[in-house]
C-alpha cells in the first residue's frame, strides 16, 4: 500500500502535470529526488520520491542560467536513463535492466525552497525542479551497469569529493528506476518506453550562485557544465 503522504502528493503533483501538458508541454519522463539514505531514514520512506519532467525542462550543455528569482538553487549531478520499452509496476530486476536503453551523465537544476519537510508539499511542486541538462547517450550501458564508472565534480575549479560507489547516494540503477516504475503506476501514469528518468545526485546538492560553474565529467563521455548569473 503507497504511504499516504506520497498518494496525497502525488496526487497534486500529476494535476500540475496535467497543466503544464494541457499548455502545450511534452512529457520526457520522470526524476528521482531525496533518495538518499539520511533522507529516507528521516521521512520513513522505502525509496526515491518521484517528481515529472518535460520538454519545458531541458537546459543545453553549457548554459548559463539566470538564478536571480530563485530562493536556494542547486545543481544536482545525475544519472540519466532511457527507456526502451515499458516497465510494469511489479517489474523484476532483469525486466527492468532489458528495458534500460541508454545511460549518460545528466545534471538536474533545483531551487529547493523551501527546505523539504513535508513530504506531500516536496511532491505537490515537482519535488523542486526547475532544468535538466542530458549528456549524450550511450547504447553500450543498455542494461544499467555503471559499476566501472569513475566521475570528477568540480564547483567553480575546485574537485568535490567523490563517493567510491556512484550509486551509494541514490541506490543501484535499476532498483531507483524500478521503484519509480511502481510509484507512476500506481497513479496511472506508467514509465513508457522513450522515457528518460534522472537517478538522483551522486553527491550532496551544490550551490549555484551568480559567477559560479559546476562542470561533472563521467569516464567516458563529455564533460557537461553549467553556469550561473
């Protein structure tokens, strides 16, 4: 049975979806947020919350973006995950890897106001999202597997520190996408094939501010970098 607060949130979430898609947006898929093991102790949850993303979401590589009306902004190295074919609700493990397409790096903007304490608000507005930067997909990880994956963060030139496990802040790939899965099912929105999710931050949330840039480079694939004024 799905935690009420999460229901009653997502609930609110899907209606403001609904706006955004009735004005003219086209939904890309579906964002993990505050699955880290300190936040779902804290809140008592069982796995990632799940916020939406659209066509209205998409940042190109290297922008720089206007934080001046935003109250906490944050950048959130991620990564993303193409679908390639529909994942249901009580989906195994191998199902969920062989509908795993693509993986590459992605960062998800957010201005996290105000600071998550309610877990039925964080859903009702999208649980603080506000922009995605995708990296460019890589067939060859179809299937999930980033175990050999190594990353570099830097904020403003300086090297953040970097867990030796990828997925320790978020949990293993097809388990954050599985659990998704059964979330959006749940409310009658199943992931599609064509969809893409964001996993969720491999560290802790970076701050923007103006005159800064964060730039995450995953072995293997170009560097992506985003700035702030």
């Amino acid at each position: 049975m799905m935690d009420p607060r999460v229901q009653r949130g997502l609930r609110r979430q899907m209606e403001r979806r609904a706006d955004e898609l009735a004005a003219g947006r086209r939904p890309i898929g579906w964002k993990a947020g505050f699955g880290a093991p300190a936040f779902l102790e804290k809140f008592h949850l069982d796995g990632p919350l799940v916020g939406y993303m659209t066509d209205g979401s998409l940042v190109d590589n290297g922008a720089t973006i206007d934080v001046s009306g935003w109250t906490n902004p944050v950048a959130e190295p991620e990564f993303a995950v193409w679908i390639g074919d529909d994942i249901p609700a009580d989906a195994t493990e191998h199902e969920v890897r062989r509908a795993i397409a693509a993986i590459a790096p992605a960062i998800e903007l957010a201005d996290v106001d105000p600071p998550p304490e309610d877990i039925e608000e964080a859903l009702a507005i999208n649980i603080f999202h506000r922009g995605v930067i995708l990296g460019d997909r890589d067939e060859r990880r179809a299937g999930g597997h980033i175990e050999d994956l190594t990353a570099t963060v830097t904020r403003d030139g300086e090297a953040i520190e970097m867990p030796d496990d990828l997925e320790s802040l978020t949990g293993r790939i097809p388990d954050v996408v599985g659990h998704l899965a059964g979330l959006v099912a749940a409310i009658g929105e199943p992931v599609k094939g064509g969809d893409v999710i964001i996993t969720g931050s491999i560290v802790p949330p970076l701050k923007l501010a103006p005159g800064v840039t964060v730039t995450y480079e995953v072995s293997g694939y170009p560097p992506l970098t985003v700035s702030a004024r």
